[in-house]
C-alpha cells in the first residue's frame, strides 16, 4: 500500500520514468532561451554555446572523478573555449587545430601529475574533449552560414522530434528492447516513432527553410534520428559503466547537461554533413 505522495509522484513520472511536468517546463525554458539568442542574437547563441559546453565537461569530468578517473579539467576546459570561437570566428581549420592543441596540453598537463593511471586520465582527458566540445564545434560551423541560424534549428527540432516521438511511441506501445543491456527502456517501436515523428518534421523544414527538395528532408530526419539514437545510446553505456541514473541532478526532470545533449552532439557532425552537401547545394 503506498501514501498519497508516493501515489502522486508515481503519476507525475509515469512510464518514463520521470517527473514529466518539471521535463516539460525546464525543456520550454531551455528551448526559448537558445531559439532566442539564435535568431535575434547570435553572438549570444555562441556564448551560450561555450558555456553550456564548459559545464557539462565539468560534468563529465565530475562523474569520471567519481570512479577515480581525474580529467585534467584546466586544459580541457581552456581547449573548450579555444575550439569553439575558434570555429564560430574561423571555421573548421580552428576547430581542428584546437583539438589537436588541446590533446597535446591534456598530455603535457597530466605529467606533473605522480599518481597512477596516467594513460587513464590522459584517455580520459581525449575522450572529453572530443566528445564535449569537438561534437558541439559544429553546431557553431552551422551557424556561420548566412542561413545559419535555420541550420541550426533543423539540428535541433530534428532531435527534439525524433526524443519526443521515441518516447511516446516507446511509451505507447514498446514491447521489444532495441539494447536491453544499455537502456532497457528503448524500444524499436520507440525507434520507429522517433523516425516517423523526425522524418516529420524534417521535410517541411528542409522544403520551406532551405528551398529544398522533399526527399532531402528525408535524408536529413533519418541521419538526425539515427544520430541522436547512438548518442542517447552511447550516453546509457557511458552512465551504467559508471553506475549512474544521470550524470547529475543539474536540471530538473532531465538529470544534468550530458543528459540532454547526448542526442546533440553526435548528431551535430552528421546534421552538418547533410545540410554542407545534400540539403543546401
């Protein structure tokens, strides 16, 4: 027999798992305040890039030190900056650039250190930088273009769509576990929603913000879908290694950062590969 307040928390997660009236207002807030600075200002969508970046590799890293894994933060956190102006000033040659600097300073970094484990944490050190900022640089080449800021919207509704049409569709009706040992929770009728509700949105986007023909936008959804499925995927394996639910309790309802740009930022490359030379040729 369970109170009234377990009953009532039982109903605000539901299926999903979570507290879905906070996900749902934190997820608003967060969703106007970067269509915001995208469209009306757009220096402040690559601020708000570079900060947001810069905590969730604090965050990571925080997660790995749990386990005995020390990032060498200072570096990682200096190539994050150093990466992401670099490409939303300069393009692609900076962003690379910057990646291989910011490897070499995490290894040089990492020799002061005595302890144990340096080939660990130098991986580590890699493994973030790569994955945090070097993924989130090309959201910032895709705003570079004088369509940038629609570029990047497509980024983003195409993953939006393909969480929101996984997760009613996995909700609804998911019977058979597409990776039962990583998230038992996603489903391949979860999958099929996220290409339906993506695939959706993803044509008109293309068709009326690129003047571009249908069937790219069906290109683009299905790339943005499968993207965002490996990243959420990637993010699960990545958080049962390290015995975690979330990679912290940062935003209400959704966990932490890396718990909502683990869809993002590999699809980020992939969206950017379809728009440079599928969509917008």
């Amino acid at each position: 027999m369970t109170d009234g307040t377990t009953s009532g928390r039982s109903r605000r997660h539901g299926r999903a798992g979570r507290d879905l009236r906070a996900a749902t207002l934190v997820g608003l807030g967060l969703g106007a305040v970067v269509l915001s600075t995208l469209f009306l200002l757009e220096p402040a969508f690559a601020g708000l890039v570079v900060v947001v970046m810069v905590v969730a590799v604090w965050e990571l890293a925080t997660a790995l030190g749990a386990r005995s894994i020390q990032v060498p933060v200072v570096p990682v956190v200096l190539g994050t900056v150093l990466m992401l102006a670099g490409a939303y000033l300069g393009g692609g040659s900076p962003l690379v650039v910057g990646l291989g600097l910011t490897v070499a300073a995490v290894a040089a970094w990492r020799l002061g250190d005595p302890r144990p484990g340096y080939l660990r944490d130098v991986s580590a050190g890699i493994f973030t930088t790569v994955y945090v900022p070097f993924l989130a640089g090309f959201a910032l080449l895709m705003v570079r273009p004088d369509d940038g800021a629609w570029r990047v919207f497509a980024l983003l509704v195409v993953v939006v769509a393909s969480d929101t049409g996984g997760l009613l569709a996995g909700v609804l009706a998911g019977r058979h576990p597409m990776a039962p040992s990583v998230s038992p929770k996603k489903s391949w009728e979860g999958f099929a929603g996220s290409v339906l509700l993506g695939v959706g949105v993803a044509v008109p986007v293309a068709m009326f913000a690129f003047d571009a023909p249908w069937w790219t936008g069906v290109v683009l959804g299905v790339t943005g879908v499968v993207g965002a499925t490996l990243g959420d995927l990637g993010e699960s394996l990545i958080k049962r290694d390290l015995g975690l639910k979330d990679m912290s309790q940062l935003l209400p309802g959704h966990g932490g950062l890396m718990d909502r740009l683990d869809s993002l930022l590999p699809t980020a490359p992939l969206v950017w590969l379809v728009l440079e030379y599928v969509v917008t040729v």
